[in-house]
C-alpha cells in the first residue's frame, strides 16, 4: 500500500495548530480527532448497520476498477470497495487527517489489502492522483463539508468519461438522522441533486430497497 503526501501535513491537530479551530471548523463540519472517530465509526451497532456488503454489491464494481472512498474514516467500506475492483483495480482511501489514514493502513496491512492507496485530502479538494476514476463514493461524509457543491465539483473533475459520484447519507429530517441541533450538517436527496446538477452530473441511479433513513444515489454526466 502507498501512502500519499504523508510529508505535507502530520495529523489534524496540526493543521488545527496551524490555522485556528475556528477556520477548521469552518471548513469540516463536526470536527473530532481521529481516535474519536474511531470509537464512533467502529461501533458494532453502526458497522452492523451499514449492510457494507449490500451497498458495495450495488455499485456494480469491476476488476480493474479506479475508486475513491472520500472521507473513508477507519477504513470499513476501503476494504471491502478494494476487494471489489481486485485483480488491477485501485481503491484510493482519501482523509483530510492523516491519524484516520493511518488506521486506513493498519486494517489493510491486518486484512492483506494490498490495492488501497491512502490520500490526504484537502479540505476542498480530495487531491486524488488520478483524473480516470469509474466511481467517487461518499459515506456518511458529504454533510460533513461545508462548502459542498464546491466540493463535489472539484471532484467530478477527477471523473473518467462515464464515471459516477455515488452519494449515501442520512435524509435531512428523518428522525433517526444524527446533528438535529445542527441543521446545516443535515442533506436531503434534493439538496445533492441541486449540487450534481451544478456540477453538470445528472442522476442516473437511486437504491431505494436498502435503507428507510438513508438516501443512496448515483451520478454521472
Ligand atoms: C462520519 S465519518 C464517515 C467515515 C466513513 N466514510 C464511514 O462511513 O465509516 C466522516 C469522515 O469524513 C472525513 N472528512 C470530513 N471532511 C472531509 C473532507 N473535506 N475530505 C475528506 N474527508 C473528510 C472525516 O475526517 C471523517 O473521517
């Protein structure tokens, strides 16, 4: 496994160190440590939650496939999207905190993974070292950006010709989504749309079976 970029920034708290919180928090919402994440991300009752298989099964990968995991956290969806486009494809683990992508590497290394590349993102721009990726996938992630049609449009331009962004979060308002004291880091399917479209990707695809308080779509040109 390779690790991008390692040298550029040493950890999230650095880079909190450097700008201020204030400006970190402006720009990735819900700020926590990586060793915070983990303790949330790896959950039994979340993981078991997130029918990994399911939603990996769904996105019709490929052997040979290029694929990132935007904000891939501790890595639970990095390995399995690796195993799927495994022989000759490329699963970039992409973080803004270098500590997650860490851990990204350390249940590779654990689980014999050997086709993750781990990428430090930039808060508006996922920096991933390839302009031909067949899918861009955001779990649980998109509500945590701030400057969101920005962002997705950025990172349509690393979409090949026929690639797709695939999108699964909470809907905005269901009960059971998390942040209902923080409006502003809630999404709907209409939101994502609006931001798509923007961004001139259209939907070409939406899982409705999977999941009652998530939305699950895709999006290519
Ligand atoms: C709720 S976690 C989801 C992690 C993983 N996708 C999962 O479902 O287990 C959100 C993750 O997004 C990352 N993140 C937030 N803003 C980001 C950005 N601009 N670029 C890359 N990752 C980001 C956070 O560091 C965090 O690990």
């Amino acid at each position: 496994m390779h690790l991008m970029n390692r040298s550029r920034v040493g950890g999230l708290g650095a880079l909190v160190m450097v700008l201020g919180l204030t400006q970190v928090v402006a720009l990735q919402l819900g700020l926590r440590t990586a060793d915070e994440w983990a303790e949330i991300l790896e959950r039994d009752r979340r993981v078991s939650g997130l029918k990994i298989e399911e939603v990996v099964a769904r996105l019709g990968l490929e052997p040979g496939d290029q694929v990132a995991d935007i904000g891939a956290g501790t890595g639970v969806f990095s390995g399995p999207l690796a195993q799927a486009v495994a022989p000759g494809g490329t699963l970039y683990a992409v973080e803004i905190d270098q500590e997650l992508l860490d851990y990204v590497n350390d249940r590779a290394g654990r689980e014999n993974i050997t086709n993750i590349t781990a990428v430090l993102g930039e808060f508006e721009d996922p920096n991933l070292p390839s302009r031909e990726l067949d899918l861009i996938f955001f779990h649980d992630v998109l509500h945590h950006i701030e400057n969101r049609q920005q962002y997705l449009q950025v990172t349509a331009s690393y979409l090949k010709p026929g690639g797709r962004i695939v999108v699964v979060d909470m809907i905005k308002g269901h009960p059971e989504a998390g942040h209902r004291d923080q409006p502003e880091m809630q999404i709907s399917p209409e939101d994502v749309k609006q931001w798509m479209e923007a961004a001139d990707l259209r939907l070409v695809e939406e899982v409705d079976d999977l999941f009652e308080n998530k939305f699950f779509v895709a999006y290519g040109r």
